[in-house]
C-alpha cells in the first residue's frame, strides 16, 4: 500500500483533530523512547549472541584439540605396542631353543 501526499495530510488532519496540538510533542517523545528502548533491546540480543556463538566455537576447539590428542595418544601407545611385539616374539624363540 502506497501512500500519496493527500493520504499523509489526511492521516495528520485527523491525528491533530483526535489529540489536539499540545499532546503531539508528548507523542512524539514517547514513539522516540519507544524505537530507542527497541535498538537497545536488539543491540542487547545481538550481543547475547555473538557471546553464544563464541562460547560454541571455543567448545568445539577444545573437543577437536583433545581428540586430537586421544589420537595422538592412541597412535604412541600403538608404536609401543608394536615395538614390544619383536621383543616378545624373541624371548619366546629363545625360550625355545
């Protein structure tokens, strides 16, 4: 819906009719309080939200830093494993002889 010229000077005729001239002001201050508690409320949720976001992603990075090391770790005590093997397969051919 598009508003014209004629359409806005009605709408003004008939708020100035309904609140009279000296409630116009009071109003306006009130709709100006209005829209500034609003962008306050939004900068507030915004923040909220970066805050959470980045609360998520330091999250993620310390589960993927100690998988890694979980991995790391799995990794060393399979090498010594397989370094013990030899060890055992020679204690157990001497034992043969």
């Amino acid at each position: 819906m598009k508003f014209g010229g004629m359409e806005i000077i009605i709408i003004i005729a008939v708020v100035l009719i309904l609140f009279g001239g000296a409630l116009i002001p009071k109003l306006f201050k009130k709709g100006k309080e209005s829209a500034q508690t609003l962008k306050d409320e939004m900068k507030k949720a915004e923040d909220e939200f970066k805050k959470e976001q980045e609360e998520k992603n330091e999250a993620e990075k310390e589960q993927e830093e100690e998988e890694e090391d979980n991995k790391e770790e799995q990794e060393e005590s399979e090498e010594k494993a397989e370094k013990d093997v030899p060890k055992e397969n020679k204690k157990k051919n001497k034992k043969k002889k």
